[in-house]
C-alpha cells in the first residue's frame, strides 16, 4: 500500500515540476532564439550528463566506506 501511495506522490510532484518548469520556460526565454532550436535539450541533457558523470561516478566507491 505504501508504495502505491508513495508512486502517486511523486507522479504528481514529477507533474507539477515538469508543468512549473516548461511555464517558466514559455515565459521568460520566449524572445531567445536559441532555445527554440530542436537541439537544444539534446545539447542541455549531454552538457548535464558530462558534469555529473566525474560526481556520480564516485558514488560506488562511498559504498565500500
């Protein structure tokens, strides 16, 4: 039961978020050309993952502490 109730929490946290967020993005970077590229969240979602990649690596050697 708990992990039904603890999937729609975050379902609904994950919908709130994802709309919060692509209604700043409509508002506020409406005039930047770049971001209406269709690359753009390729290019975000890559840059992302190449600065948290050195981060999270590390973490299975936390494990073993």
């Amino acid at each position: 039961m708990f992990v039904i109730l603890s999937f729609l929490v975050t379902l609904a946290l994950v919908t709130l978020a994802f709309a919060q967020s692509r209604n700043f993005v409509m508002r506020r970077l409406r005039y930047v050309d770049a971001v209406q590229n269709a690359l753009a969240p390729v290019i975000a979602g890559v840059g992302t993952a190449l600065v948290a990649w050195p981060i999270f690596s590390l973490l299975p050697l936390v494990g073993l502490g």
